[in-house]
C-alpha cells in the first residue's frame, strides 16, 4: 500500500528530503501545478517515491477554480507520462454519469498507459460504477465519495475490493486508519499532515506501544481540536522530544513556532504509518 501526501508547493519535498533523506509519496493537485511542476517531475523527482497528479476536481466542485476538459486533456497528452498516473476531471460528485462522460473524453487519443484513473462517487450503486470501468479495461480505479457528502466507509470498500479482487483501488482524500488497515487499498492520499500542522499539532507514533497520538503543541494563535493530547499533559512527552532530536534536529521551540517543521513531523509520520500497515498480516 502507498500512503501519497497531497502537497501543494514543491518545496516542501526538498525541506523534507533535506532533513530526513527519506522519498515519500507525493500527490500534486492539476490546481497546484503551476510553478511546482518542473521542480517535481525533474529538480526534486530523486527525491520522491512514487508522483502522481489529482485533476483539481476538488478545487472546481467547491468553486475556488474553473479547469476546461480540453486544457487539462492537453496537459495530459504532453505531460502524462511525466507522472506515475493522472486522475479523471470528476468535478461532480453528485453525478457519476457526467463523470464518465469526462473519462470517455479524456482517454480519447491519450496512449493507454497514460490514461486518466477513473474516479467512483456512485452514491446509490459504487459497485456498478467500477465494473463500468473494469469493462472498459481499467485495473487501477479510485473511490472517490459515496454522492457529494459522504466519504467511503470501510463496509463499502470491503465489498468492493472483495467484489472485484484484481483491481487496483485508491482512496482519495482518506487515510481512515480503519479503511487503510482492515481494507488494504492499493493507495490512498489525503493533506492530513498540512491541516494538522495548520491546527498547531502534531502526530507521533510510539514504537513500543504501537499506537499513534495526536498532540496540540499549545500554539497561542490556534485552538486545541477534539482528540487531541496537550503537549504540557502529554505522558511521553520526553519520548517525544528525544525523537524530535535525534530524528529531525528539532527542539520544543522550533516545532511550536515553525509550521514547516511541524509539517515535516507529520510527514514523516505517514511515512511510519505505510511502513507499520504493509508489515501487518493481511485479513
């Protein structure tokens, strides 16, 4: 399974490598590519695992930009194979159908390997969404939404990874530690790391106990979110700030007044995350 970062700046792949000489999986928006896109598929591409690019379909459901289906079907056609897979322009996920009438487009005149990863959001039937698209030849399909609401529960894709076995799924914008562990999608991305660092927190994983925390780093201009755990109240507090030492060169300091280096500290933790979750024993 691989666990991609959505980033937004190109530069937050080389601070990282920078620090802790580790490639990760990196997803970049089409919405975001401009002024990254050189930088990732060349300047820092030694320093990433596996790259691949959304359509921007999240930044035009919600409004913030409008991407053509011609614009974007160009770039695809020049720049596809630049990244490891491109997803469909699904920019309406209360309309599976419209969806579809993208993917046909898209996929028009693009060499098949460069085709664009169909994305499901059928609320009523999801399975006879994706054997649309098994029909068609794909084998690698994300799950997008169940309609424009709801995200994929973990029941929903056991059935249809159990329904069609050699399919490639990814789940998009979920790293629902239920769905990633009882389910095992072939990949799945989310910007997890940069909200978090935005609310003032950070994730650790506690090798011993083998469980993972949340903890507030008590910024005064943010607010302490459910489930989170006070830095001041944090039991491993001093586990913690070892960690933060000897892994990044980091102290309490730092990591409470920089938001870079919190956004290093949550990536690196995905990075922890995928390891532990492949080396479990499959279901």
């Amino acid at each position: 399974m691989k666990l991609y970062c959505a980033v937004v700046d190109a530069e937050t792949v080389r601070l990282f490598h920078d620090i802790t000489k580790i490639k990760f999986n990196v997803l970049i928006s089409y919405y975001y590519i401009k002024g990254s896109a050189h930088k990732l598929t060349s300047l820092y591409r030694n320093m990433i695992d596996s790259l691949i690019m959304d359509s921007g379909a999240y930044s035009v459901a919600t409004g913030k930009s409008k991407i053509s289906l011609s614009e974007y079907k160009l770039y695809l056609k020049r720049y596809g194979h630049l990244f490891d897979c491109a997803f469909n322009l699904d920019d309406k996920f209360d309309n599976p159908e419209h969806n579809q009438r993208h993917q046909d487009y898209l996929q028009q005149g693009v060499a098949r390997e460069r085709w664009p990863v169909p994305v499901v959001h059928s609320e009523d039937d999801p399975e006879g969404e994706v054997q649309i698209y098994v029909d068609q030849g794909h084998d690698y399909i994300a799950l997008g939404s169940l309609g424009k609401h709801r995200k994929f529960d973990a029941d929903t894709v056991a059935r249809i990874m159990e329904k069609f076995p050699d399919i490639r799924f990814h789940l998009f914008g979920n790293f629902d530690r239920e769905i990633l562990t009882k389910c095992r999608p072939y990949s799945a991305d989310s910007a997890t790391w940069g909200h978090k660092a935005g609310f003032g927190s950070v994730y650790y994983w506690d090798p011993d106990e083998k469980k993972e925390y949340s903890i507030y780093m008590e910024h005064r201009d943010t607010k302490q979110q459910a489930g989170q755990i006070l830095y001041s109240e944090f039991k491993l507090k001093d586990k913690l700030n070892k960690f933060l030492s000897s892994t990044f060169g980091f102290d309490y300091a730092r990591v409470l007044n920089n938001q870079t280096s919190m956004q290093i500290v949550n990536i690196y933790f995905f990075t922890q995350l995928e390891s532990h979750i492949n080396s479990l024993p499959v279901r």
